[in-house]
C-alpha cells in the first residue's frame, strides 16, 4: 500500500465532474496532451496514433500530412478517439478563411484549428 501522503494526494487530486463522476489528474493531463503527427503521410502518421491514442487527448495533423491525405486522414484518425487540431495556419482575404473554417469544422472530430491574422 502506498504511503499515506500518497493516498491523500491521490483524493485531493480526483475532482468531481458536472455528472457526479471523479476525473483523476492523470485523466486531465491526458486531456490536455496534444500529439504532433508531423509526416507526410498517413501511413506512418496512423501507427503512431494508434499506439498512444489512449495517452492523448487531441492529435495535430500538420499542412503536410492534410495536403497528402485531405479530410480521410482526419476521419481516420478521429475514428480512434482523441480530438483533431488542423493545423492549416489559414491566412487570406476574410471570406476565403471563413469558407475554409467552415468547412474544416465540419469534418469529424476536429476540435482546433489556427488561423493567422
């Protein structure tokens, strides 16, 4: 059994959600980890998402990779559970950007993307 301090700091970290349910630190450090899948393509990019999927809360899918794979390199890896970043760096007249926003918001799992301004 771990020392008693341990113990206490264990409970003192464990926090109560709206629903009633304890989110441990480590649950909230997860969240909060971003994966960078900086390849260009998906192949290698998949591996590696699979393997710490269960580690993270988003992953980054770079200009790079985006340009190779499109929207199913988005798809794919939203299917194994952590958020999306796109990170586009979209930068043009405004119009342009809010089409390009719009619809990088509607592809599945997508929770952030960057825009330059």
């Amino acid at each position: 059994m771990p020392p008693r301090y341990l113990r206490q700091r264990h409970f003192a970290d464990a926090r109560r959600t709206p629903g009633g349910a304890e989110t441990s630190l480590n649950e909230r450090a997860r969240q909060k980890l971003i994966l960078a899948l900086d390849f260009p393509s998906l192949g290698p990019a998949f591996e590696l998402a699979q393997s710490l999927s269960s580690l993270v809360g988003i992953f980054k899918i770079n200009i790079h990779l985006f340009t190779a794979e499109g929207p199913f390199a988005v798809g794919k890896l939203g299917q194994l559970g952590p958020g999306i970043f796109l990170d586009l760096k979209f930068h043009d007249i405004p119009n342009t950007v809010k089409g390009a926003v719009t619809s990088a918001v509607a592809l599945p799992g997508v929770q952030l993307l960057d825009v330059h301004a």
